[in-house]
C-alpha cells in the first residue's frame, strides 16, 4: 500500500486489471487505497471506484455463449456463467449432476450469488453476458480447446492458485485485460508507452505486451517472463512495491517536468 500511496503522490495513476468481480475487487481497492476506474472480468467491464459505476461492458454474444456451453457440457464440464445484469453479479450454473469439488468451493464462497438453471437457457433468452467460465482439471480444459477455438470470441486458460485448478474464459472476441487497459488508457488520455503493468499469470501476456513497460511477477510461469520486460519478485516478497518503486517511481522522478500522465497497472 504504501509504494501505491507514494506513486499517486508523485501523479501516477494505480489502477487494478483483473478477472475478478466488483464484490471482491472493491476490497482489495480499499486496501491500496485506489479511487477511479478499476478494470474486471479480464477486461469485459470498467467500473469507477469507489462510487461503484459501470463506465464500459463489453459483453459476449449470448449465441456464442450459449454454443460454449454446449460445449462444456458435452465433455462433461460445468459450465459458469457471469451475466451482464450491473453489479448484482449473480453466478449462473447447472444442475448439480455436473459439479466438481472446484465447482463446489466456488458456490461454497458466493452462496447467496448462485443461481441454477437449465443448462439449455444458461445464456440463451438473457441479456448477452460477460463471460463463460470452468473451473476442472488442465487435461478436461485442453479436450474442450479444439471446438471453443472455432467459436467467434476470445478465450484464456489459466491456473487458478485459489482452488488448485485450471480455469477456462471465454469472452467476445478481442476482449482482454490488454483491451482494458487501451480503453482506459485512451479515456485518461495517458499514452501507452507511459504505462506499466504486472502479471503472474497467462491472462496477463497480451497485456504485458501491450503497454510499455511489462513486468512479470517472480511467480510468473517462464511464458509469462518471456514475454515481460522485466522480472520483479514474486508477490511474497513484495515484488509489486519493488517493481513500483524501480520503474514507475524513478521514470516519474526523472521526467518530472514532463506533463504527460503514467500509469500503474496491478
């Protein structure tokens, strides 16, 4: 918090770029103590903190969310969708028959968030909605790929740390935590090269090749590294403060008398 603290005292904007939720973001912005627009759902939607308003969704096509379903159940998957309805964040699934113990522990966290119904609806008859999620082995993920590639949208694999599992996304095409941080970017007027962001995990490449000045975590996976400009520590040793203070602190410090804004995205 403090290498936050000090980085806004010297002008550079903080922002958060995750696959989270409002619900559990908003205490993680309090915490750093941010105020202003955090970008969520990896991308899908920007909201202003901490009056907790929707500057942009970008929502996937219930058609092809409603095809990714299918998908997940043929192979025997739960599906989880995150509907497009405000800040209500609901969590939609299926009947039970197809939960596992990682579907198990999510609804365990969010039980008054979660919502059955059938399978065949989960998307279609709704509001478009932001993403289509699974929660299952990295072997049950890699089976579903070849047929969630043909879909017309964006989709992400990553390994969920929180339940020791992999995770699948799917989003509408072109939609990213990189696509975030260029429509932030473009409504703060701050130019890209002026912004750095952190990242541990493969939702995080194509932002780290995005901005100007990519750092991966020291928890990073050697593909993530590969694409950052630099390696800070991982984040039990502080790494975000280190890398704060090592790049986005000293360019502010050195270039002072420039008036172009920065950016810090965690």
């Amino acid at each position: 918090r403090a290498a936050v603290q000090t980085a806004q005292q010297a002008g550079i904007v903080v922002t958060l770029a995750t696959a989270r939720r409002y619900c559990n973001t908003s205490q993680i912005a309090n915490e750093l103590g941010l105020q202003g627009p955090i970008i969520l759902y990896d991308g899908a939607m920007i909201v202003q903190h901490p009056t907790a308003t929707i500057l942009e969704s970008r929502p996937l096509n219930a058609a092809i969310g409603q095809e990714a379903v299918e998908i997940l159940v043929r192979h025997g998957i739960q599906p989880v969708v995150h509907p497009n309805e405000g800040l209500a964040e609901e969590i939609w699934t299926g009947p039970a028959e197809l939960d596992n113990l990682w579907i198990e522990a999510y609804f365990a966290t969010y039980p008054e968030r979660m919502r059955r119904m059938p399978y065949e609806t989960l998307c279609a008859g709704h509001p478009d909605p932001l993403r289509v999620v699974a929660f299952t082995t990295e072997e049950a993920i890699q089976s579903t790929l070849p047929e969630i590639s043909a879909l017309n949208c964006t989709w992400t694999t990553i390994k969920r740390g929180s339940y020791n599992c992999a995770e699948l996304t799917v989003m509408d095409k072109g939609c990213s935590k990189a696509s975030g941080v260029l429509a932030l970017a473009d409504a703060l007027g701050i130019p890209l090269q002026k912004v750095m962001a952190l990242g541990d995990n493969n939702n995080d490449i194509e932002m780290l090749k995005t901005v100007g000045w990519g750092v991966a975590m020291g928890q990073a996976s050697e593909s993530v590294k590969s694409v950052a400009n630099a390696v800070t520590a991982s984040n039990w040793e502080d790494g975000a403060a280190q890398a704060i203070d090592r790049y986005a602190l000293r360019c502010a410090t050195k270039s002072a008398s420039n008036s172009l804004k920065r950016a810090t995205c965690l």
